[in-house]
C-alpha cells in the first residue's frame, strides 16, 4: 500500500512547496531514470524520492544517482532512517528517503523540510525545542533517534511531561499517529531514566 506518497506530499505542502506527483516506478534502473527525468522536464527545484536507496537486490536509486548525477552522502546515524541519500540527478538536489513510512517521515521531518524552507527563503530552518520531563525510562541503540511521543502538561505541576507512543518500529504507521511529539535522544546515548530532562518537536509543521 502506497502511503508514503500522502505522507510526503501533505508535509511538503504543509511547508509550503509546491509538489508535482511523479507517480511509482518499478524496481527497475531504466524506469527510476524515466520517472526522475520527468521532474527535470517539470523544472523542478527539487526532487524528493522514496524507497531503493538501501542495500537490498532491488535498491537501484542510488545507483541511477551516480549514473546519471553525482552522489553527495549516503546513510546517516539515525534512528529510525539510517538509509538516506543526496545528491543531484541530471543538477537537480535530490533526497532519496528510505521506503518504511515512519523513516521516510522522519527523514522528510530532518531533511527535507529545512531544505525547503532554505529554498523558500526563510531564516529559521529548524523548529525551536521543547523541554519536557521523561515520564518513563527510554532505551535507544547509540545513534541519534527521534521517537514518536506523546507530551502533555501537568495540571498540578505545570510541567511538561513526555512518554512514548507505543510501539516504535519504522513500518508501525498506528504509533504515528498517536504520537503528538517526536523526543530527541542525542548520539551515543542509549538509556534515559525516568524524570530526565529532554528535548522534543512537536509535530505539528511550522
């Protein structure tokens, strides 16, 4: 099922982008080549893709990437979205993001719209953090990680208080969508406990 193409295009216009839908392309070099160049014809000012830039048999972005352009980096510390491309196709920016939906979310969350507002014009790429007390112990692997949340405010306390919002696989679209916040845990940390102070986004497009 074919969520993703919804996700991406209701952030990007949230942000303000225009977007020209491309459509799917096959598992195939020559069909992601075609599809691609469609946005070049288009004068696109950037293109974002999802899907076909890990390491499976069938992941053929990123080698129409450097077939056809130029491949900036690939992979970033992160979880969840580790398999994330950019570079240029035929001098077009494009961000390959990974084909789970909650990584490519995330990835369109980190990456892609601060180079939207970039594009745009705007000073401010990055939202400004929330600070909010964990009211649960967190485990993570190491690597940077944004976790879907749920933050709300103490009415006795006025403190703001964060929890997770259930399961936090890339593929479980259902955690999203309860989720109202994303909780930052910075690299190299893998446990949080109960009461620590952390930063957050809300999700919410700004």
């Amino acid at each position: 099922y074919d969520s993703n193409q919804f996700i991406l295009a209701a952030l990007l216009e949230q942000a303000g982008a225009e977007v020209i839908r491309l459509g799917t392309a096959r598992d195939d070099p020559l069909q992601i080549t075609k599809l691609l160049g469609r946005g070049v014809e288009a004068g696109v000012d950037m293109i974002v893709s999802s899907a076909g830039v890990s390491v499976g048999a069938y992941d053929f972005v990123r080698q129409v990437i450097e077939t056809h352009g130029e491949l900036s980096f690939w992979r970033v510390n992160m979880r969840p979205g580790k398999p994330l491309a950019f570079g240029a196709f035929s001098g077009i920016p494009l961000i390959g993001l990974p084909g789970n939906p909650v990584s490519a979310f995330m990835g369109c969350r980190i990456f892609v719209l601060p180079a939207v507002r970039k594009l745009s014009g705007r000073a401010q790429y990055f939202p400004a953090p929330g600070k909010a007390i964990l009211a649960e112990p967190v485990e993570s692997d190491g690597r940077e990680s944004y976790l879907r949340a749920v933050v709300d405010q103490n009415t006795e306390t006025g403190e703001w208080q964060i929890r997770l919002a259930g399961h936090q696989g890339s593929a479980n679209l259902f955690g999203l969508t309860q989720a109202n916040a994303l909780l930052f845990v910075p690299s190299g940390v893998k446990s949080l406990p109960s009461g620590t102070e952390v930063n957050f986004w809300h999700l919410e497009v700004e």
